[in-house]
C-alpha cells in the first residue's frame, strides 16, 4: 500500500496541468519524494517541547490517526539555475514556482484526502484543518499548529539547515506537503544521526555558504532570523518584482540555489561512510 500511495502522488504531479509553466516551458517540480510516519511517533509529542504546546499532534487533528504521509516536491534544474544567477531578489522562474506551484501543491493535499477516502479511510490536510493557526510570536520565532517541515523529518525526508530549511536527498530546493490518515502504513525509516546531519555547518562546521546569500542579512552562523526573512519574502520582494512577475507571492529561495545543498546532500569535506539507522 506505501508504494501505491506513493505512485498515487507521484502520478498526480506528473500529469497535472497545475505542474506546468504557463508558457508551458516545462514543470515547477521533479518527481516527488514521499515518506510515512506514524501518526503516534513520539517525535510529535517531542515537538510540543522543541516547538511549542501549540503544535498539534497528527491525533488532536484527526481522530483514529495512524499515519502522516509527506511529500517534498523538489524544484526543477531550469528554475533553480535561474535563480543562481541572482542576488537580490528572486528570478521570475522562481516566484512563479512559488505562486503557482504551491497552488498545485494544495491541489494535491485535496486530492490525496479524496483519494484515501475513496478507499474507504478518513484524512486531512492539516494547513487546511480548522486548527491550523499561526503565531508571530513564540520562542521559537513565527510558528504554526502544523510545521509540514518537521513531519517531513519525521517522514525520513530529510534534516534541517542553517537556514532552517530541510535539506533532503533531492536537496533543499522544494516544496513540502502532508496529509494525515487513518490508514496504517509503515513508517519510512530515518537514517540521520541527527535532525542536523544533512547541513555541511552543522555537521563539520564547513560551509555557511548561504549566509552569504542571503540579500538582507536574516542568516548567520547563530541561525536564521525568522522576522527579517519575512519581511523579505512576504514585504520587500513582492513590492519590488510581483507586479513584473504577475504573481502576488514571490518567494525567495537565494539561500536555497547556488549552495551545496542545493539538489543533494553534500558530501562535503570529511565524509565518511553512510550512516546507520537510528529508529528515530
């Protein structure tokens, strides 16, 4: 049944019209990576501490849940090499992947619910629950009841970076999204030593590339300053490019391209073998 669901998603986006550029130059994204966890994973009562009480567990937001499935869909080659090229704001490739895409991406959220629920089992999308709900102020920064990023480590997806983004196998150039169901399926296993392995400075303390790309100052080797990015993404960018781009949301994603971790996770310097399961 992993597989099957898996092939579901992996179908929709092949095939959806929503996954393509207007001037049909080609797709917003590449085949999809999926994952499972397992809706009474103790990573989601471990988030109520890492992030806040307020994040909800996959039970608090559907009854009966058994398990979270989570796809990354991961920015094309064209549309990342595009944003390489720039420093200050992002390419229009980019900011349509941005606007465009993640419309797509809740097309596919809807259409896994009615899909497992065509097969006879309850799900949700929990950025469209009743619960969902965003806070600018916690100790953690801008949060919300539900980080698709955090179920997506969860999933074995991928670990987190300097920047906070999640760099997975396809890299950190991507879009998340998650469902959550009443089916049982068998969680993905995570293979990381830890929620930070991916990230060449956590790692190693090498690289920090992304700092440097960032075009107002929100990263640095203490981390990622939430309101400053904001601002950035959701202020300063669309007033200066979405009138051009003829998008409302642009992104960003400078730290995401032109960086090791762009579309793998890097080697880097001191690689070693591959590391062991560790269950968690």
């Amino acid at each position: 049944m992993e597989e099957r669901i898996g092939e579901e998603i992996r179908r929709f986006v092949a095939e959806s019209q929503g996954n393509r550029f207007p001037d049909d130059s080609g797709p917003y994204f590449d085949e999809p990576l999926v994952g499972f966890a397992a809706a009474a994973d103790p990573l989601f009562s471990d988030y109520k501490k890492i992030i806040g009480d307020f994040h909800l567990m996959p039970s608090e937001l559907l009854d009966g849940a058994a398990t979270v499935i989570v796809w990354v869909l991961p920015v094309t080659a064209a549309t990342r090499m595009t944003n390489r090229l720039e420093s200050d704001w992002p390419s229009r490739k980019w900011a349509l992947t941005r606007s465009h895409g993640e419309t797509l991406n809740g097309t596919l959220r809807r259409h896994l619910v009615a899909h497992l629920e065509g097969l006879g089992h309850q799900a949700v999308a929990p950025q469209y629950s009743p619960a969902w709900k965003e806070f600018a102020d916690t100790p953690v920064g801008i949060a919300s009841t539900w980080s698709e990023r955090h179920a997506a480590y969860a999933a074995g997806l991928g670990t987190f970076s300097l920047s906070d983004g999640l760099i997975t196998e396809r890299g950190i150039a991507h879009r998340v999204g998650s469902v959550i169901t009443t089916l049982t399926l068998s969680p993905t296993h995570r293979t990381a030593p830890d929620h930070r392995h991916n990230c060449l400075w956590y790692r190693e303390g090498s690289c920090g590339i992304c700092i440097g790309r960032c075009p107002v100052g929100a990263i640095t080797f203490a981390g990622h300053d939430k309101p400053r990015c904001r601002e950035f993404v959701y202020g300063a960018a669309p007033r200066e490019v979405s009138e051009r781009y003829g998008v409302q949301q642009t992104g960003c994603g400078l730290c995401q391209t032109r960086v090791p971790c762009e579309a793998a996770v890097p080697r880097g310097r001191l690689h070693s073998a591959a590391p062991t399961d560790t269950g968690r």
